[in-house]
C-alpha cells in the first residue's frame, strides 16, 4: 500500500496515483456500478486470504474505498476492474502483513493413528476455511472457463497459494487465474513487467514443489458422482462402517479442523469409525458444495423434541469415483449461515 494510506487510482503511464480517501462523493448509481465487481472480487480475496470471512472483510473495504474516490476515477487511464483489483490488493497485503499462513492440517504436521485424543484446536486463522461457490464465482459465462474457476477454489489449491510470499500469490492469482495481462499487473502493482514475470516464475516454481493434488479436473455432476454421493449420505446416515469405507480410497485422508489430527488410509479411517460407537446416531446430511466440491451440512439431535442442530460441514473430494479427502469442519455456527444453512432440522415425524 502507498505510505500514506490513500487509495491508488489510474494515471496513465505514470502508474497508478494515491488518491486521499476524503474524495468527494461520486456520481448517483456509483454503488451499483462498483457492487457489480462484488463476486469477482471476492474470489480475489479469498484466493488471497484463505478465509471467506477475512475476504468480505477485504471487499468490503476495498468498495468503500472506491465509493470515496470514484469521483476522480477516470476509466480513459485504465480500466474499473484494474484499478479496483489494485485497492483489493493492498487492502489484502496489509491484512496480510504479519498474518500466519493458513493451510490444511495435513500441511502442518504428519498423520496420526485412530484415537480418542484429538489434541488442542488450533486457532480458526491456522486453517484454509471453505466458502460457498456462489460467493465468489460468477453466474452464467462460458463453462469451460466456469469449471477452470471452480479448479482454483479448491482446498488444496487455495492452501498451496498460502505457501507464496503475498506479492507472488497476488502475481500469481492475477495472471494465471483471472489472465490479466503482464504490463496491467505491472500497473495494478505499481511495478515493472520484468518484477511481475519474475514473481510469477518463482510463484508457479512454489507451487509445483508443493504437488497440491486438487483431485480431478472439475466436471458437472453426472449420474455417476450422484449415485456416489447419494451412497455417502445413506451410509452416513445409517452409520453402515463398512459401507463408507467401501467409498474410500485406499489413500483417503481425513481432517477436522480446528484439530491439527488427521489420519490417512482406508484402514484407519475404518478403526476410527468402528472405535467411535455410533456418534453420528441420528445424524441427517443436506447437500451443499463448497470449493467446486460436493459437501454436506451435518446435523445432529440435541433440540427439544429431537431437534437436529448443525453440528459441521463435511467437503469432499473425489477422483477416480472415490472419496479421496474428507475435511470436517466444526465451526458450524459461522459456517452455516455463510452457506444459507437452515439453522436447525424437525425431527422426523416415525409412525
């Protein structure tokens, strides 16, 4: 961010300008104009930020600061969404200033054997948290580009760009997932072009040194995936052991988040559910998807009169007809009405 704190604008060759924040009012409509940049730039952050809560945050921030200099925007030196990526990208270095690197739990520590004793949460900022795709992917478009987004908001994906350096991961982010041009990076970073290649180099350098494995390429739901999924739930639901672990890769990882624990194998994933007893009695499952992945919300009887109350979103992934990762996450009270999550399930009504 420029030294003084204001909010950089367009200003042809020169590069981009601070403009104080105190800037007249703009123009009626203005808030429209700017809330239309409201998704893409939300992807932005959370790609940035890891956390979709820091990200609206950021957003947030970054169109009130636009709102008060739009007055003197003149889109004749460059372009709306260059210079509103710009105010996102430093409100997002400057959150990011002096932040620990959120990641997945098995980034930070190796796996461990099925067990009783899940150790002490970590704190949430420790953690790549999930976000709803209609947060930050754009309705309509081109599907092929549609599903190359879905790709770079997958778990594993957004926790290998917490691995960059914030400059590289915002180089990085600009030119390779949302194709900005190397001299409009340049701008938006008030750099050199020969500084934004050299970024992106040692940012994709990172990032294939890191082998992030975000399962398969995204495609839309077939017959398929929905008869796995379905068989997920029913299992789930019924707690059949065996029949869960039938759906596992012989790899499967799973994680619960605020925990640092995680196991790997289909055969510990199995100890576990098996020592557990039936925790998850009762227990109902309503689809949702996070990440360009499937999900589901879990709901568990604690209520009056049988009540089901969130309990966690489970995110899935899968490859090769398989669940190969399954990310628990327990902090249902934020997560659920980010996701428009109903707050509690009636119990069904048994004859």
């Amino acid at each position: 961010m420029k030294a003084d704190g204001g909010v950089p604008a367009p200003a042809g060759e020169e590069g981009f300008q601070t403009v104080p924040e105190s800037a007249g009012m703009p123009e009626p409509g203005g808030a429209d104009l700017l809330e239309r940049h409201r998704i893409p730039l939300t992807g932005y952050c959370y790609r940035m930020l890891g956390s979709p809560f820091e990200a609206e945050d950021a957003v947030q921030e970054t169109l009130v600061r636009a709102w008060r200099s739009l007055d003197r925007f003149d889109e004749g030196r460059a372009p709306l969404r260059s210079w509103l990526y710009a105010i996102a990208t430093n409100v997002c270095l400057d959150m990011l200033r002096g932040a620990r690197r959120r990641a997945r739990a098995i980034d930070l520590g190796p796996s461990v054997q099925a067990g009783p004793d899940l150790g002490a949460p970590l704190p949430e900022s420790a953690f790549v948290q999930p976000v709803p795709d209609g947060r930050v992917l754009p309705f309509g478009g081109d599907p092929a580009e549609l599903a190359a987004q879905r790709d770079t908001i997958r778990l594993a994906f957004v926790a290998a760009l917490q691995r960059l350096p914030p400059r590289q991961r915002a180089v990085l982010i600009l030119r390779d997932v949302l194709c900005c041009k190397a001299d409009e990076v340049a701008r938006l970073l008030d750099t050199t072009v020969a500084s934004v290649t050299s970024a992106l180099q040692r940012a994709r350098a990172t990032l294939r040194a890191a082998s992030a494995d975000p399962g398969e390429p995204y495609q839309p739901m077939d017959q398929a995936q929905r008869r796995l999924l379905a068989r997920y739930c029913d299992a789930f639901e019924r707690y059949d052991v065996e029949a869960m672990v039938a759906l596992l890769h012989e790899d499967a990882v799973t994680s619960m988040p605020p925990f640092l624990w995680w196991l790997r194998g289909r055969a510990e994933i199995r100890r576990l559910l098996l020592a557990a007893g039936r925790p998850c009695a009762g227990a109902r499952l309503v689809p949702a998807t996070a990440n360009g992945s499937p999900a589901f919300a879990q709901y568990r009887p604690a209520g009056p009169g049988g009540r089901l109350e969130p309990f966690a979103l489970v995110v899935l992934t899968v490859s090769g007809g398989l669940i190969v990762e399954m990310t628990t996450y327990l902090d249902a009270d934020r997560l659920f009405p980010l996701f428009g999550l109903p707050d509690a399930l009636e119990a069904e009504a048994t004859s």
